[in-house]
C-alpha cells in the first residue's frame, strides 16, 4: 500500500486529489536532526525517482526526496538542466538567452551590486545596505566597486541554489514513513 493512500483528500477543479501539501510534525523532526540526512549534489539530468532507486533501492520514494527538500512543484522547484534553463528563461522573459546573458542591455541587468574597492573591509562591504538603480548607476558613470549582474547570471545563481539537497539516510527511512503514517491517521 503506498504511503500516499493515508494522505488526507482535496477537491480540486471537481477532482478527488490527494493532499500533497500537508505539513507535518514528523517531517519538521526529521528535518531539524540533521544526522538523519546527508547532503547530496545533484548532477545534470538527476531525477528524484532515479535517485531515490539508487540511494535506497526503489525508485517510488521520489516522494521522500521532494518532501525532505520542500520541493511541491518538481518542476519548478528542482535543479534545471541547462536545455530546460534556456528554454524556461526565453520563455519567461520572451527573448534570446544571449540578450539575457548581457549587461551592455539595460533590461537585461537585474541588479547591481557592491564588490567594495580596495580600501574597503569585508566588515564594510557586507554593511553596505545601498540599492543602485539603473539611472544612478548610469548617472555616476559605472561607479567604482559597483558591478551589475544580468538576467541570466541572477536565475542561473537561484538555479544552482537547488544542486545540493538534503537525502535521509536509509536505516531512517522506515521510522519516518511510520511516524507519517501514524500522523497522518491519528491527525
């Protein structure tokens, strides 16, 4: 019997659903021992029923994987691969990755930041609270110590945020699916 069969249901566009989004006590414990886990870099192309066949012999336990690093949409949520980070960013900014990738292009900078210049400490440049805008940056003729970051460089970063992710160890993974279990029925 598969553990989502003691989720509780929604009704979803008229559509018995089961309840995916359910926050539980079970999983905020095994989340705050960090022994039970080890870290784990995903590679390109890694996918979480995959890695789950690999790490504890059955590829059904993709759902333990997106549970244990508050993945809800594994679509959006997990690691891209580089074919479907071109195509999500020309998608979601309508426009070449190569314009994106540009800070010769004023839509295509995301932000601004401060490096610090050589007199600064890393005390001052971590202190540095100042937000550029595009026109003081352009109105101070590109100021020293400021850089900016484009489009790209900005969702690439947020992208590679999700390579490393959290897997529980295998001798917990029954002890975790009974105390879900029983969560989960006895509310």
């Amino acid at each position: 019997m598969s553990l989502f069969n003691y989720y509780p249901y929604i009704n979803y566009d008229n559509i018995k659903a089961t309840h995916l989004l359910v926050e539980t006590e079970v999983v905020q414990k095994f989340l705050s021992d960090y022994n039970t886990f080890f870290k784990y870099t995903l590679r390109e192309g890694d996918r979480a029923d995959i890695i789950a066949y690999d790490v504890y012999g059955d590829s059904s336990l993709d759902w333990l994987i997106y549970m244990v690093n508050r993945v809800v949409d594994p679509y959006k949520d997990w690691l891209m691969d580089d074919k479907q980070f071109k195509a999500y960013m020309e998608a979601k900014y309508n426009t070449t990755a190569e314009k994106l990738n540009s800070t010769n292009i004023t839509t295509s900078i995301a932000y601004y930041y401060y490096e610090g210049l050589n007199s600064d400490s890393q005390a001052d440049i971590n202190s540095y609270n100042y937000k550029m805008t595009h026109e003081t940056y352009t109105k101070l003729g590109n100021p020293a110590g400021w850089t900016p970051v484009s489009v790209w460089e900005y969702e690439y970063n947020k992208n590679e945020e999700k390579r490393e992710i959290n897997l529980l160890k295998p001798a917990f993974i029954t002890d975790f699916k009974q105390q879900l279990k029983d969560l989960l029925n006895n509310g």
